[in-house]
C-alpha cells in the first residue's frame, strides 16, 4: 500500500510541520525527503517514522501527531518494528524497549571518533579540493611518501575505511604530467563507476578538460573503446578505472604502447587486500597482474606500483612482495591503521526457520540506511523479495547478475538517500564512499574475519555510531575458508606437462602453453587454463619462478587476424626459472608444499578468528587487534559494544595520529649547513636555492617558522607545479618519526621555544638534509660566539650561489 493511499495529500504539510520540532538529524532529513516521494509505502513511512521518533532524548514520550487513525491492518507494520498509537492524540509514539541501549547512541548519532586534521599542504592548492584540511595526519603522510617516492617505487598504504585513499589517486594524477597515465585497478563495477565518476569532477577542478568515459568495462560500445584507446595514447586520457580481467584483455595492447613511450607512470591497486584474499582461488586475474606488470616494465616501461587497503594483512604483504615485487627495490609501506570505533557488533544464532525472518525483521526494524549482507545470490534474492512482499520499495538487490545500467542506477539512488535498504552479496559497498550508513546486517557469516570487518567497515564512515549484528543459524557453523589452491600432486603434474611443450626465448626464459593437458586434465579447456596458471601463480609465490605476459603492442588490424592473435595469446606466458630443481618433485614436496601448507593455515585461521566471536570464545576487539597487526605494528584496540556495555558510549578515540612508515633510504645521509646574513634580499635568496634542490631531487619539504613562511610566499605562489611540503619547527620538535622520513631544507632565522638549533642528528637520519641558519644566532652551548663559529664546515650561503 503506497503512503499516498493512507494519507491525505493536504495534511502532508502539516505532518512535516509535525516532524520539524525534531532534532535535526540524517533520520529527520530521511524522513522529510521520503514524504516527497510519490512511492513511499505505507511499510516505509512507519519504519522510517519509528528512526525519527527513536532520535528523541524522552523515547517514553517521543511522539509524531498524524492526525489520522491507521486500521489494525494498515498499522500491523508499525507494530512490528517498535511503534504503538495513541487514539486520543491520533500519534505514533515507541513501544517500551524498543529502541536497546545497542542502538540508542545509533540514532543520537554519537561521534566516536576525532582526529588531528593538518593543513594542506600548500601544493596542493593546485588541485582545487572542496576542502583545505588531511583526514588524519596518517593520511598526509601517505599522500606525501607516495608523491616523493621514486618514479618506479613500489608503495603499500594502509589506512582505514574512510580515511581518504582516495587522495593518494586524485594528487599522482593532479602532480602528473598532462599526457601521463595512472591506471586504478578496481575489483568491481560499482566502484569503478562510483570513482569514474568522482575523478572527472576533480580532473575538472583542476582545470582539465575531462575525458567523456574514465570507467573502462565489458559494456561500453566499440567506439567508445577505441577512443578511450586513442587518449591513452595522445595523453588525453590522464587516469583510467579497469577491472583485473580487462588488463590482462581488450586494453592489454594499449597498455604495451603506454609503457613503451613513457606514458605509464602509475599503476595503483585500489581494495589491495583482495589480490591476496580474493586473488588465489576467486579471481586469478587479480595475482595475473604481476606478470602483465613485470612484463610491461621490460618493455622498457617505467612506473609507480601503489597498493591501498585499509585490511592489509601480513600475509597481505607477503603475496604482494612475491607476486609484484622487484628485488632491487625495497617497498615503502605507510601503515596508518586503526581499529574502526563506530560500529557496535552484536550475533545471533537463531534456527534455520526463523534464519530469514528474524533478518528480514531486523532489517524493518534497524536504523537506516541499512545494507544486508548475504553469503549467496539465492539468500539477497529470498531476503529481497520478503521485504519486497512486506511493502517494501525502497530496497534493491546487488549481486554478481546485477547488470551494470541497474548498477548504477542503484548506486546513484542510494547516493542520493532515495533507497533504505541494499540486500548484498559482499562485493557491494567496496570502496565506495557513502559516509552515513547507520546498520550493516549479515545473514550467515562471512567467509572470514577480514570480509567481516571490511563489511562492516561499510558503516560509521563519517565517525558516528553505527549498528551492526550477524545472525546466522547452526548449520553454518563451519569452517568456509576451505583452500582452493591447487595440490602438490597435480601441481607437479600439471608444471611438468607444460614445462614439456616449453620453448626457450632467451637464456632461461621459456614460452609456456597455459592450455597444456596432463594426462589426467578435464577437458573443459577453460577450467584446465585457469587451473594451470594457479600452479603457475603457486610456484611464483613459493620463489620457483617469476612470470611475465609476452609482448602484445603489435595487434594486427584486421578483425579476423585479431581474434587469431588474442587466442594465442592468451595461451602463452613467459617464465623466468628462479630455482634449477623445479621439475624435481622433492623440491615441490618441501618447498613448495611448505608454502601452500603456510598459506593454508593462515587462511583457515581467518575463518576461525571470526567462528571464535560468534560462538563467544573471544571478544571482537581482541580478535580484530591480532588479526590486523602489520609489519609489528598492532593497532589500538577498541569496541563500540564494550563501550555501550561500560558506560563508555560518548568516548572518543583520537585516530590516525599515529602510524609506522618504512621505506628504502639512501647510503648518504650527509648534513649540508650554511649561515646566511639577514638582509633584505635574504628570503628571496633561500626560496630560490629551495626551489633549485627542489628541481634537482634532492630535498622535498621546507622547514621554517611560520614567519619564515608567510615572507617567502610572493616567491612560492607559482612554485605548485613541483612537489614540496612544509614543515613547522613544532612538528620538527615532537615527531622524530617523521622527521626522518624527508629531506629537508631547513631554515632556522631564529632561535625555537626550546632555544635550540635544529640541526639534524646526521646518525639518525636516514636522507641528505640542508641548514640554513642566520649568521646572528649564538651557539646555544657556547653563547660567546655564533654558532657557525662551531665548526670548518659550515659555509658562508654565497658559496651556493657563487
């Protein structure tokens, strides 16, 4: 029944009047829009009646007149999800209990967590941003280290849900050249449209002419293809969103071009956790790309490989090294991580009858927006078409089949507030930016601790509290993170039948066939290519041999030729051999094995770790600070329900202050000091000596007091096209860590608070590092003379210039 058939559309006005002495909040703003919407259900209205009443500080006498008396049928709803009517004052009001102490601070809409937001740094003007300020300090740093690494760097960031990877994108594209190309890999459609459609109004404020498609997918049409191909390679194209399949297919020959003529400088894996956890048995195409990679830098392509997550694992780390990494270069890894505070995680097990009603009523009665999560296609399709039947039209169904015109008709809708409800398989939400939804439900457990968390990492984006419960019934209580993983046996048998047919290229690099046979092999010639590459991917993890894509610049023009060569293609990869025993089954037995065996166990292990909460063995916080511990860093544990539980609900955790950086350094860390008289002339005088080590590569951020600063802005403002940050001396002082990390140029006109010199301690550094001091300031250990005075070492500013 639509709301328009109960209600009169001349009393609307006055119920809004009704809804405006509540306090304003998502709820009333949600509730307000839907009134405006000719399809708004009668289901809808009372559920979304039951958010806003929920948000009052008195729920015993929260109440919104309608002026108007539901029948027992049209009000059965209303009863379901927590409301009662008063017929004296023809109103709705809560039912006692109905809103738990689990909720409550959901629709008080508390804030759980704050953090330090630095200033931009003044580059970054350049961009155009709507806002001036970093997340978290853990995101500047990100941003920074990754806009200063080597142009062919490997870099690992991890922050958390919310925090602005994203950033890390927008600013390699906005400090690129203007025919460069960064190339965004994205696990899913969905993304890949939501990005696509976020980066062409950046690319437009930074003051570009946008491309028409910056979304790469099986759907556009041939022209649409051929001109993406052609911007590419004129150096309109500027940043690209394609999914891992596509890369190693129908823009594959493109990318060969780009490498070779240097128009391929950034390659970023955006979701990177899943190469790891999606990549071994669910998606190859995801751990294929290391070879594409490895392969397009022998075509003499020079390029930045950026993986971000806000769930890296060790394991995480481990395959990406093996499977992307370059044994020359060391990568830089900036771990900003936290434990998420907003959400307050609950569980139920309930019997398998009552499995899908007990969701279906949660997810009537839970504040919205609200996505269900479900482990199959057939469980989104039973849970979306009860709420469907209860009334229900604002709710959409998301799984694999979901077309992509429906896919982004939903997410534009759901953006928009004009959808309560997504019922999902777990690829929904990844990556995408909708900062206020309010509850994450799964019906039946998710494959493992990490899908949990990043599942629930889909609500309390925007630092509020959020509701959360898993419910699930006994039969699937068992261990879903079986390995798929191809066995030793037929690993061995499948590498010895294609290492047969093998044809040498050059000295130790060998043509391999990946639609070879075994004696044993399936004839489905698909399932047997995908299952000859996991061997293939297996032993490249396991430090047997590195792989790579044979040269694909070279298309033949022809439709016919084309789909000759695309089919030989795809059959052929390069191999390097790395251990001489690989064809002997010893080496498999224990090299090999050992590797698999290491990789099953912590795969089943992730499975376990969320099998402990639900069966009460352990609590979630705990579980969650073991699981995400990186690189022995461990992240601060905290638990919205224990904090509801301890009387904690208005606590706030300070996030992403702190962080662990490591990345390669040089073998000099030399101390270049020089003394610098104060005249007129000298600002001036640093700043271009700053700008000229800027361009020369050897320092990356300006320390100086803030007067320093506001001096040397005349000479700075058209000083946006390079990279360069600053740098306060009160930073300087308090964050040795992050001292280290850059390389400075550092220019001290007077004395600091704390009347020291801060000349860097050359045994801790780990760069080069410049100073510049006034020629006025005393040795504070000898305040008889200057401190230039000091030692023989330290030049007069004029041998610079001079």
């Amino acid at each position: 029944m639509k709301f328009c058939e109960f209600y009169p559309n001349n009393m609307i006005k006055q119920l809004k009047s009704e809804a405006e002495f509540f306090f304003d909040s998502q709820f009333k703003s949600r509730f307000l829009q839907a009134l405006d919407s000719p399809e708004l259900t009668l289901t809808e209205f009372w559920y979304l009646t039951k958010d806003l009443l929920s948000t009052e500080k008195d729920l015993d006498n929260a109440r919104l007149r309608l002026g108007k008396r539901p029948t027992q049928e049209e009000f059965t709803t209303g009863i379901g999800v927590g409301l009662k009517f008063d017929s004296i004052s023809d109103s709705v009001g809560l039912q006692t209990d109905t809103v738990s102490k689990y909720i409550c601070p959901v629709y008080k809409q508390v804030v759980k967590r704050y953090s330090e937001q630095p200033l931009h740094d003044p580059i970054l003007a350049k961009l155009n941003l709507p806002f001036n300020t970093y997340t978290t300090v853990a995101q500047r740093e990100a941003v920074r280290l990754t806009l200063v690494s080597k142009p062919d760097a490997t870099v690992i960031v991890n922050l958390p849900t919310g925090c602005g990877k994203t950033l890390v994108t927008e600013t390699l594209t906005g400090f690129s050249r203007a025919d460069d190309l960064t190339v965004v890999v994205i696990p899913t459609t969905a993304l890949a449209l939501d990005q696509a459609k976020r980066m062409k109004a950046s690319i437009s404020r930074m003051g570009y002419q946008p491309c028409a498609e910056y979304a790469w997918r099986g759907e556009l049409s041939q022209d649409v293809k051929a001109q993406i191909k052609s911007d590419i390679l004129s150096g309109k194209q500027r940043v690209l969103f394609v999914s891992p399949e596509s890369m190693v297919s129908g823009i594959l020959p493109t990318l060969f071009k780009a490498a070779e003529s240097k128009i391929l400088k950034n390659v970023v894996f955006d979701e990177a956790h899943l190469i790891d956890t999606w990549g071994d048995d669910f998606r190859p195409e995801f751990q294929k790309l290391g070879a594409l990679l490895e392969s397009l830098k022998n075509k003499g392509g020079c390029f930045r490989k950026v993986f971000l997550s806000a769930t890296f694992t060790d394991q995480s780390l481990i395959t990406i090294r093996s499977l992307f990494g370059d044994a020359q270069t060391k990568p830089t890894l900036i771990n900003g991580a936290f434990l998420r505070p907003e959400p307050i995680c609950l569980k139920q097990m309930v019997s398998f009858e009552d499995y899908i009603p007990t969701v279906v009523n949660k997810a009537l009665s839970s504040p919205k927006p609200l996505i269900v999560y479900a482990s199959t296609k057939q469980e989104c399709s039973d849970i979306y078409h009860q709420l469907a039947s209860q009334g229900v039209s604002r709710v959409r169904l998301f799984t694999g089949d979901t077309g992509d015109t429906q896919r982004s008709d939903i997410i534009e809708k759901w953006d928009a507030n004009a959808l309560d409800i997504i019922v999902a398989t777990t690829a929904f939400g990844v990556g995408m930016d909708k900062g206020d939804v309010r509850t994450v439900l799964h019906a039946g457990l998710s494959q493992n601790i990490d899908g949990y968390y990043q599942e629930i990492g889909r609500s309390g984006r925007d630092g509020k509290a959020s509701y959360c419960e898993l419910i699930y019934h006994r039969g699937q209580l068992i261990n879903r993170s079986r390995s798929n993983t191809i066995g030793i046996e037929l690993g061995f048998e499948r590498w010895n039948s294609m290492w047969k047919q093998r044809s040498e290229v050059t000295d130790n690099l060998f043509e391999i066939k990946v639609n070879t046979q075994a004696n044993h092999i399936e004839r489905n010639s698909d399932a047997n290519a995908t299952w000859n590459w996991k061997t293939l991917l297996l032993m490249q993890r396991a430090g047997l041999v590195r792989l790579s894509y044979p040269d694909a610049s070279l298309v033949p023009d022809s439709e016919e030729c084309w789909a000759n060569f695309w089919s030989n293609f795809t059959n052929k990869v390069f191999v390097e051999v790395l251990q001489d025993r690989h064809v002997i089954k010893s080496t498999w037995e224990e090299q090999v094995n050992a590797h698999r065996v290491q990789e099953s166990r912590v795969l089943n292990k992730r499975g376990e770790l969320l099998l402990e909460w639900a069966t009460d063995k352990r609590p979630l916080g705990e579980i969650l600070q073991e699981s995400f511990r990186l690189d022995n860093f461990m992240p601060l544990k905290v638990c919205g329900r224990s904090d509801v539980e301890n009387d904690r609900v208005n606590s706030k955790t300070l996030v992403g202050d702190v962080y662990s950086v490591s990345q390669p350094t040089d073998n000099l860390n030399n101390l270049h000091q020089f003394y610098f008289e104060p005249t007129q002339n000298s600002v001036e005088l640093l700043i271009n000596i700053f700008k000229q080590k800027v361009n020369e590569g050897e320092v990356t951020t300006l320390v100086c007091s803030e007067k320093f600063l506001q001096q040397s802005k005349p000479y700075l403002d058209n000083f946006t096209n390079k990279i360069w940050f600053h740098m306060t001396f009160s930073t300087y002082d308090e964050s040795e860590q992050l001292v280290y990390e850059y390389r400075k140029f550092i220019v001290q006109d007077e004395l600091t608070i704390h009347s020291t010199l801060n000349i860097p301690l050359t045994f801790m550094e780990k760069f080069p590092n410049y100073y510049f001091g006034n020629s006025e300031l005393k040795d504070p250990l000898n305040t008889h003379r200057k401190w230039w005075e000091s030692s023989n070492n330290i030049k007069n500013i004029t041998t610079l210039v001079n």
